[in-house]
C-alpha cells in the first residue's frame, strides 16, 4: 500500500441540526465538500454528530428525557441505510477520508459509534464507545474490544475514540501499541454544566486531547460540536434547564505528535473547520525520544492484555 505522509486535515467544530437525520446528513455532505475544496485529504466530525448529543440526559430525571427518546431512535443513523451510504459516496466523490461521529441505530438499540470510511468510499472500521459515560449508560450500549483498532490506510495508521475514553489509560496505550499515527477524537462540545464540573470543561478537555498526541507521538485531529441556540429552545423547557445547557461549547483543536498546536482554536461560538497541514515523518523525531511502546516501555514490569474479540448476543448453530 503506498502511503501518502504530507496532507492537509480538517476538524469540524459545527453544530447539528438536532433530531435530524436528513438534514445532519446534508450538512455532513456540505462540510465534506468545502473542507475537500479547501484541500483536505481527511475530515473528522464529532461524537454523535448525527442527529446530535442527547443533552437532555443531562437536564432532568429519565422519565422526563424519555419526551425525546423515540425522535432520537428514529433519527439515529443505521450503517449500511441509504443515509449512509450517501456519505460513503460524499467521501468518494470528494476523494477525501471521512471519520464519523454518529448515533448508531441497531435495531432496538443504541450505540455512540464512530466509522473510519475512506476517499473510494469504503467502510474500513466501524467502532463503538466501549464505556458510555455516567448518564450515556441509560440509552447507548457498549461496544467491545473490536472496537480498539488502527487501521492501515493510505494515509497511514488511523485510529478514532470518542470524547472520555481519552481518559481510559489503558484504552489509550491499547491505540498507542497498534502504532498509531492519526488520531481522531469525537467531542460532543463543552456547554453542560459550565462553571460548576471542571471536569467537563473544554480547558480540562482540550488538555487531554493535547497530552494524547504527546503520549502517543501521534497527529491529535479534535472534532468538536457545538450547541446551538434551537438545541437550547428545544430541551431547556425550565431555568433550571437554561442554567445547565448553555450554547457553543466548541474546543476544536489539531496537534502534532510532540504535542504542538498546529491550528489555531476558534471561539468556542464560532461554527468552521480546524485545518492543518501535517507531515507523518515529523513523529520519526517524537519517537526517537520517547516510544511508551517500544524503547521506553518495561514490559517485564507493566504489559497491557487487550482482548479484540467481536461479541456476539447470540452464537447461532445448525445442528445436523
């Protein structure tokens, strides 16, 4: 596979039309267009990007959030769906990589999943969040460890996560050990809460993201949604609603493997596209002085076991 190593790359900081599946598609479709006018090779959007993040988990009691449960459902994006595929050809007609962050319907169930799909438009990886975080539990399910992979494509080794799992060590060095050398991370945006967890805001999330790039030795592409004034009118139906839910929220950020900012940020409520141009040999340097998975490492002393095994709810046999 030849590999191309100096490209230009885009990270989305937009927001949603919430609730939305056609119109998110089509401005997924719109996005995937300019950012391949502007010259990039690779785009990446955030996490539930379509049909947006369920904020409301956040708002109120679950009775309450269920108002919205079955427009989220029916709105959610189906792999495979004619939605789906309309993107695959947006990738392909643009000849640029797309890294989606989306709401992904299985049937009954819900899944905050990403998929790497590439300039010809095809799938290479469809992956879910291993461990929805805190109130995400009461409508998303997990994914599993197939869900811990780089993929080799011509770009070089791509590899995606969704917001908190940045935080999950030994789910990073499980994508540090595959040699990663593009990183995706899908963030919802940082409006929930705002002032009163320092845990969720975008200043302590933006530094995750900037220590994973230096962790890793790794291009750090951060896409980042944002919260829009008709998401605020739709689920804050209270002032204690409007205390919590603020809009913008956007902490779009791309870094180089030695931790570098290479794009300027944009207002946290101004909707665009981060770009950058990167160049794979710049993490040869990063390496050479300290590789946590190769000369800097002490297997004898700490290894990591990662189980890649695809679950199944059901193993189906014929018996003769």
């Amino acid at each position: 596979m030849s590999i191309t190593t100096i490209y230009r790359v885009a990270a989305v900081q937009a927001a949603p039309i919430f609730l939305n599946l056609e119109a998110t598609v089509a401005k997924t479709i719109s996005l995937i267009e300019s950012a391949a006018n502007y010259g990039a090779k690779l785009i990446a959007f955030p996490e539930t990007w379509i049909p947006g993040y369920p904020w409301f988990i956040w708002l109120d009691s679950p009775l309450w959030g269920m108002q919205f449960l079955k427009q989220y459902h029916n709105n959610s994006l189906v792999i495979n769906s004619q939605q789906y595929q309309r993107i695959e050809q947006a990738a392909a007609d643009n000849n640029i990589m797309v890294v989606l962050g989306f709401s992904e319907k299985d049937n009954g169930s819900l899944y905050i999943s990403q998929s790497i799909i590439d300039q010809t438009g095809q799938t290479l990886l469809t992956r879910r969040k291993l461990k929805p975080t805190h109130v995400e539990r009461a409508i998303f399910g997990e994914g599993d460890g197939s869900s811990l992979n780089v993929i080799e494509t011509t770009l070089g080794k791509v590899g995606a996560l969704n917001c908190w799992e940045h935080i999950q060590p030994l789910s990073k060095y499980a994508m540090f050990s595959q040699n990663e050398q593009i990183h995706i991370g899908s963030w919802p945006s940082f409006s929930i809460y705002k002032g009163h967890v320092h845990a969720l805001s975008g200043e302590m999330n933006t530094a995750i993201s900037n220590v994973y790039a230096l962790e890793g030795q790794c291009f750090f592409i951060g896409a980042c949604a944002l919260v829009s004034q008709e998401m605020v009118d739709m689920m804050c139906q209270t002032e204690a609603h409007k205390s919590l839910l603020v809009t913008g929220g956007g902490y779009a950020c791309i870094y180089g493997p030695d931790g570098k900012q290479l794009a300027k940020p944009l207002p946290p409520n101004e909707e665009g596209v981060l770009y950058a141009d990167i160049d794979l040999s710049a993490i040869t340097l990063a390496k050479a002085i300290a590789d946590p998975v190769g000369h800097y490492s002490r297997p004898d002393v700490t290894c990591l076991l990662l189980d890649k095994t695809r679950r199944q709810p059901a193993i189906i046999k014929e018996i003769e």
